[in-house]
C-alpha cells in the first residue's frame, strides 16, 4: 500500500522502514530537516519518497500521522485534506507541562473531532519507539492495539501494523485511546498476548470508565 507519512522521527522512521522492508510504499514528511528526508526515503528503497505534508497526504492511501503533539497544529494545516483517508494516529498529548487531558479526555477524540472526514485509527501509540526499533517480529510477537470507530479502516490499518511485526489487537471504539494515551493502563507496558489478555479482561466497559 501507498503510506504517506507526516511526521518522521523516531516512530515515523522506525514504522517507515518497517512498512518499506514489508513492501509497502512510503512518502516522508515533516521533518524540519529536507537531508533527513532524504536519507529516511533512500535507505528504505526505490519505492520510497518524500516531501511536504500536503504531497504526503495525497499519495497515502494510508496516512501515519505522527508528529509531536506540540506540533500536531502546524502538521494537519499543512497536511490539508484527509477526507477518506485512513489515519493511523500515533500522538500522545504530551506538552511542556505533562499531558494535555485530564484521565479520560484522549487526543485520538480530539484528532478525529478535527479530521471528521477521514478513518482515524489508533496506533503505535503505546508502544515505545526502542521496542519498535528492537521488537518487531519478536517471538512470541509484541502487542500493538489498535482502535477505531471504522472496521475496514481498522482492517486495513491493522494489517499494516502487523506487518511491521506486532500481533494487532483490536480495542473496539475510538474511545478505548483512554487505555493506550499517557494515563492509560496499557501506555508504554511492553506485553505479548498472554501477558496482556488478564490486563484487558480486567479493563471497565468504556460506558462505566
Ligand atoms: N517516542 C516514542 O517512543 C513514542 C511512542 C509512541 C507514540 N509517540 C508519539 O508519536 C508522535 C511522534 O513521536 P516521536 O517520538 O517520533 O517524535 P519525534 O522523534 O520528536 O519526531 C517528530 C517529527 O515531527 C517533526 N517536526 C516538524 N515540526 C516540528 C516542530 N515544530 N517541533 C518538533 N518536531 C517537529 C520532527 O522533525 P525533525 O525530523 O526535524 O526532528 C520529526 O520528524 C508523538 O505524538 C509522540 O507522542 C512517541
């Protein structure tokens, strides 16, 4: 698949390479650095390429949005349209200060809010960029959750991040970003299937959370 990526740093680049060395397209943007870009599209091969935000968004049939959230602003002004794109939203809401919601509020809603016409799924988010880089295709596989409120999106989207070597579980609805972003139980905690299986069995309904 065409996967234009907006925001290339250390998830950008690890997820880029990975999508790359399993046959998918790439398109680099976001980056303050044009040589880093290049360097990102050269290394990951003939099919890559890169550009603005703007070039980006229109060649992904798939868009990994991954910026700072500091930044998250300046990305989607530049990006422009996504209407019926599938975004993988890879933000935490990390500002100078710490977390930008409360427990509950997620920027996955808050993205999604913002970008009404494109399928935005969850993603990456969680899992920290070392064990991107380190343990994809680890034995027994890592998890990677995802969620959305579309299912072919998440289809679509969740083959691409298991592709690039996680076993993909699928939290249901958009809202569940509230286990994955910064306050949530499953943030940054490493876990196979089995590990993970009594830590999401023990999750509340979303509807009593
Ligand atoms: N780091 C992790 O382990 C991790 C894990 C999961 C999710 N996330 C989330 O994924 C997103 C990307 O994280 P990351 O660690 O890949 O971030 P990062 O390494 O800082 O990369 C951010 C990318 O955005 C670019 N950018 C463009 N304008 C920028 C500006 N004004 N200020 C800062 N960066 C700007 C950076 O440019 P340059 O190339 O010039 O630096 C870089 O390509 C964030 O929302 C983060 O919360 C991070």
């Amino acid at each position: 698949m065409k996967v234009g990526i907006i925001g290339s740093g250390r998830i950008g680049s690890n997820v880029g390479a990975l999508l790359a060395q399993a046959g998918h397209e790439v398109f680099y943007s976001f980056s303050r650095s044009e040589d880093k870009l290049k360097r990102l599209a050269a290394e990951a091969g003939d099919e890559s390429r890169w550009g603005t935000p703007a070039q980006a968004a229109a060649f992904g049939e798939v868009i990994l949005l991954s910026p700072p959230y500091t930044a998250l602003d300046s990305a989607l002004q530049e990006a422009g349209d996504m209407a019926g794109k599938i975004v993988l939203d890879t933000v935490n809401p990390f500002t100078a200060q710490g977390p930008a919601y409360a427990e509950g509020g997620t920027a996955a809603e808050a993205i999604a809010g913002r970008l009404p016409r494109a399928r935005l799924v969850k993603a990456y988010n969680h899992i920290h960029y070392q064990d991107i880089a380190e343990q994809h295709h680890a034995e027994p596989p890592l998890v990677a959750f995802i969620c959305g409120d579309d299912p072919d999106a998440k289809a679509v989207g969740g083959q691409l991040v298991a592709d690039t070597g996680f076993y993909v579980w699928d939290l249901g609805e958009l809202a569940a970003a509230r286990w994955t972003e910064p306050h949530g139980p499953l943030f940054n905690r490493p876990m196979t299937q089995e590990q993970a299986a009594p830590i999401v069995a023990d999750l509340p309904p979303l509807s009593r959370a």
